[in-house]
C-alpha cells in the first residue's frame, strides 16, 4: 500500500546522497515548476486552504496556540491540482492534533463516480500523512482528472465532516525522462519531477527520503539537504506553516 522500499534497498547508495553533498547543493536544489498549460488552472480557490477540524478540537483549551492555528490540510500547489507519472499514487495531507482516531479517504472520476474509498485509523497526533492507492485497485487513466478528499471522523454528533480536496491528473511519461529516471527514489530523481511538474511524484519522492534518512544514518550534511530541500517546496506554494512537522506513518 505504501509508497516504500525494501530494507534491503534503503541504503545511502541507494538514496544517492553520498554524491550529493553540499559542494552539488546549487544542483540538488528541488524546484517545483508547475505546469505552464490550461490543465492547472481550472481549479483555483479550491478547498485545501479551508480551517476545518473537528468540533471539540477547536473549542479545546488544552492544545498548544500553534497546533490551534493549523487546520487540516491537502499538501497541494495554490491551484488546488498536481499532475502525476504514477498508476497508483500517493496523497499527502497535515492532520492537526484531534479527538478523531479515523480519517476517510475518497477518490472520484470526472463523472463524479467513486474510484476508491477507505477509513483510515490515525493517532490524533499532529503531523504529514501519507494514503496511498493500493495497487490491487485499478490504475488512474492516463489523461484523465480525479478529485481525492480526506475528511476527519470526529465524534457521531457531528454531521458536518471536516474536508479537505484536491485533484490529481495522470499523464503520459516522457521518454526523455523515463531514461533519466532510476528504480529507486534520489534526490536527483526528486529535481527531476520538480523540473517536469510532476507535484505528486516530487512530494512523494521526497516524503519517502526523509522518512527514510533516520534509517540511512545518513551524515548531517546529507539529513540538513533533504530537509531543507522539503521546506523549502512546501514553503513555495504557501505551506511554510507546516513545512517543519512530523510525517507520521502511513495508516
């Protein structure tokens, strides 16, 4: 269900950063450059911004002035839609600290006709979540535009779910960077995606690395690298609030 390797594979040869120190950080630097067609542009205001969170936590006390302050969250560009290489791709979304131990996950068509759907279980604590699509379900299309949802189960009096939504489309790989591509995640693989407007694969890309670089004992040069180069993309499209919080294991 995961976006995830092996152990065997999660090694820093693996990850390519024992080459990518900071004498090759101008280079390693990932930038998102969002596509420059009409396919990202039909969806702006959308629903990604919205403070929402479940009843009782709004009107608790006891939680920390900053985690009040951020709302449940679609890792998403400001345009509200990302583009993908993937069949089975992964979606991301900052869950504040909650009285809710669920979260529902909703994947739809153009036609409205739902793709995919499931409860998730959560802690309640306050971090980046990665869902994945499993891969038994049927691949996206290429070329068509989904809308995916993660909605908060609070308590059963409340009939009003928190939401968040975003849209993702599927696209064609190019040849050209289907060669420049290896079999497992890099950081050089995350500039790649960045290069090409590929949000998705670029957010998983570098999700999967950092989670992974505790594993690696990776130098703090090369720790200092990943996590920079992931605050920095979410600081680009308005999500610095969150750039520096947990990622949380998958559900």
């Amino acid at each position: 269900m995961a976006f995830s390797l092996p152990a065997s594979a999660q090694t820093k040869s693996h990850l390519d950063l024992p080459a990518e120190t900071a004498s090759n950080e101008q280079f390693l630097s990932v930038i998102f450059e969002p596509p420059t067609d009409d396919r990202a542009d039909d969806s702006r205001g959308g629903a990604s911004r919205t403070a929402v969170k479940c009843r009782d936590d709004i009107a608790s006390a006891t939680l920390p002035e900053q985690i009040r302050e951020i709302p449940l969250t679609a890792l998403m560009p400001e345009n509200n839609r990302g583009l993908t290489i993937a069949s089975h791709p992964s979606f991301f979304v900052y869950i504040p600290t909650t009285s809710a131990r669920q979260i529902y996950f909703s994947l739809k068509d153009a036609n409205n006709r739902g793709i995919y759907q499931a409860t998730l279980p959560i802690s309640g604590n306050a971090g980046v979540v990665q869902i994945s699509l499993p891969q038994e379900q049927n691949p996206l299309e290429i070329g068509q535009t989904y809308q995916w949802s993660v909605g908060l189960m609070c308590q059963r009096t409340q009939t009003d779910m928190p939401w968040v939504t975003g849209k993702i489309e599927r696209i064609q790989l190019e040849a050209n960077l289907a060669s420049q591509l290896s079999p497992t995640p890099s950081l050089q693989q995350a500039v790649l995606y960045g290069q090409s407007g590929l949000w998705y694969d670029l957010l998983t890309t570098l999700f999967q690395l950092n989670k992974s670089a505790g594993l690696d004992n990776l130098s703090a040069t090369d720790s200092n690298l990943l996590n920079q180069n992931w605050s920095n993309l979410l600081g680009s499209v308005g999500l610095s609030a969150i750039a520096h919080e947990t990622l949380l294991e998958q559900p």
